[in-house]
C-alpha cells in the first residue's frame, strides 16, 4: 500500500464547489440531521423491552451543526438528559431492588446496544439506524449541493 500526502489550496473547496464550503456543510446537516434522528427512534422503540425505556426514545436530539478546529463539520445526535423513571429490578444476587439514582438516557442506549455481562443481553439498534437512513441522507445532501450550486 503507498502513501501520499496532497497539498490543496485553501480555498480549493470553495472553487470546486463553486460555492462557500462552510455555508453548505452547515446546511446539508441542517437539512439532513432530522433524517437520522428519526430513524435513531426509529430503531430504538424497536430494541425496548419495557415501558420505562421509552423516554430515552424521546430524549433523542440533535445539536445545530458545528465547526471543528481541525475544519470538519458535525452534528451530534443522540439521547440527552436523565431517566426518571423508577423501577424494580434484580442486583447481582437475584435480589430485587428498585433504582432511585438518575441515569443517562445515553447510558441506557449504550446498555441496549451492547448488553450487560450477565444480566442484559445486546439488542443493537445503532447500525440499524444508519443503514436505514444512509440512502435518504445521502439524497438529501445531495438535493441542497445541487441547489447551492445550480448542478442539475
């Protein structure tokens, strides 16, 4: 395998694209962020076993877009907050207790995805979510590069 390394430019972006780099990485998260949060829930009501996980479903948000320093551009998305709701369940000794501390509904997804030894198996749901939202994306992303730079 070779390596190379390319020198561009700084404004090769913006010649290329025949339009300002950051202004449109900023609008195709804007635009396409709403597909991927919908298909996050979707995928996650789909991988609950009870009642009480379902507020980690609806906690689900994305941020505005933003820019690194290193230039890249992101949106996070994902559950936010804490979990309110109390329940009875069995500690490592089949004991039953009930949870009263607060936990992260990111914590709680984390759980779904991968399991707890021993006591929770996996039921993914993260996968599944960018598989089913990849294609959409994609298109959407694409819609707004042909809008802002007048492509077909």
């Amino acid at each position: 395998m070779a390596l190379f390394d390319v020198e561009m430019p700084e404004d090769f972006m913006s010649d290329l694209l025949g339009a300002e780099f950051d202004i449109l990485a900023e609008e195709m998260l804007t635009e396409s962020a709403p597909i991927y949060k919908d298909s996050i829930q979707k995928s996650m009501k789909s991988s609950l076993i009870h009642e009480g996980e379902s507020e980690m479903v609806e906690s689900v948000k994305a941020s505005k877009p933003k820019k690194c320093k290193n230039g890249a551009w992101i949106v996070s998305i994902g559950p936010t907050g804490t979990s309110k709701h109390v329940y009875v369940a069995k500690n490592g000794h089949g004991q039953r207790t009930k949870r009263t501390y607060p936990v992260s509904n990111i914590l709680k997804a984390i759980w779904k995805e991968y399991g707890i030894a021993g006591r929770q198996t996996a039921r993914p749901w993260l996968q599944k979510a960018k598989n089913d939202a990849q294609q959409e994306i994609m298109d959407r992303m694409q819609e707004v590069y042909n809008k802002k730079v007048g492509a077909g």
